[in-house]
C-alpha cells in the first residue's frame, strides 16, 4: 500500500507553494545563466507531523540530462509532506559555455543564488541524480552544505559521455568530511566500488536498492529518510 501511495503522490499531493513552478520563478533577482530554468519551492503543509530546519534542495538539468530529473518531483512532493521545507530545481542548461569546466561553473553560480534567495539560516542537504550530480558536487566543492546525496552518479567524469561533456572535466577532490551519501542501484554497485572515489571512502553512506524503480519507490524513499534521520535532519 506504501508503494502505491508513494509512486501516485506527485500527481495528487497539494503541498503549500511558495513560487510557481515555471520559467523565471518569484525569486528577486536570482542569477540566472539559462531563460529556460525551473524551480518549485515547497514548505511543509499543517499536517506534517514536524517541521525541519534544514531545508532538502533536489537539483536538475532535464534540457542536458534527461536523467537527473528523475524521481526529483516525487522525492519533493514527499518530503515536504514529512515537514521538509524542499526546493526543486532544474536548471536551463547554460547557453553560453564552450567547455565543460565552464559550464559546471555557470551551473554552480545559478544553483547558489537560488539557495541564497531561501533565506534559511542553515545550510541545505542537495539532492542529485545522474548527470545532475556532477553539478552538486561543482557546488559542493565551494558552498557549505548540511549534507550531499548522489544517485546513481557516473563512477567517473572521465566516464561521462561526450554528449553530456564536451571537454573533459577535471575529477572533484573535495573532501567528504561532512554527511555524505552514494544512492545506487545492485546493477551500478559493482561499477561504483571499483572507479568511483566517494564510494571507496569509508565515511561515505552507501545506499543499495534493488532496481531504478526502487529508487523512487518505498524502498528508496525509506532508506533515504533513515539516512536523514541518522543525521538529526
């Protein structure tokens, strides 16, 4: 019953909208890189059962990769419902970078101004997927952040289709001293403990699902509000 209450959620929930989702949004002058970017910022409703300080922000870029939007509304509509204040993002994929390195930078500037206008004392936990965790940690490498959770990241930029990235994209080397986790499929696992470097680190949180449907099914949802729970979120 959880199951199909959680895979039907995004189409009925009625969250309390504080921005319309659309291009251009209600933020004040939100640096923008891309006329195509879209956001969503939900707070909790009254029937929450609590209400975070620690606001979840779940990013995208759907016109570069497909994939990283994935589950990103559903993952938002749910835990908004379970008192999260959540800003779901997708960023118009930059219109003026000629290489890779310069692209990730113009995505890192639009996500930070977006997270400055939420006005929120506390740094947010990012949520990303795919090719959209390239851009989390581009982020992560210079804004403090409550916690980092990557789904079903490339093990690898250098394993990252030339259709995504141009050039190359130098490996990130930030260290992992805070809350961070690696979400993934039992297919990806073994691809992932071999190349890529935050599974290899054991501070890092390593969270194994069956199939992609579980990702944003019970049993993803439920692994990752533990993990949040684990961290006093």
């Amino acid at each position: 019953m959880f199951s199909h209450t959680f895979k039907t959620f995004g189409a009925r929930a009625r969250p309390h909208l504080v921005s319309a989702f659309g291009l251009g949004g209600l933020f004040l002058n939100p640096a923008r890189h891309s006329s195509s970017t879209a956001y969503l910022l939900r707070t909790p409703p009254s029937s929450a059962p609590r209400e975070a300080p620690t606001p979840l922000v779940f990013v995208s870029s759907s016109p570069w990769d497909a994939d990283s939007r994935k589950g990103m509304t559903a993952f938002a509509s749910w835990f908004s419902e379970r008192g999260y204040t959540c800003l779901e993002i997708d960023l118009g994929k930059p219109e003026d970078a000629s290489t890779s390195e310069a692209m990730m930078s113009r995505y890192e500037s639009e996500l930070a101004s977006h997270i400055r206008m939420l006005s929120i004392p506390f740094a947010p936990v990012i949520v990303s997927r795919a090719g959209g965790t390239l851009i989390a940690q581009t982020y992560i490498s210079s804004h403090p952040a409550t916690g980092l959770l990557l789904i079903s990241p490339p093990p690898s930029n250098a394993a990252v289709s030339q259709s995504l990235l141009s050039t190359p994209l130098r490996e990130f080397d930030f260290e992992p001293r805070f809350p961070c986790a690696v979400m993934c499929t039992q297919a990806e696992q073994e691809r992932l403990a071999a190349d890529n470097r935050l599974w290899q680190e054991s501070e890092v949180h390593k969270i194994v699902v069956r199939n992609e449907e579980a990702i944003v099914g019970q049993e993803g949802v439920v692994k990752i509000e533990q993990w949040l729970d684990e961290l006093g979120i």
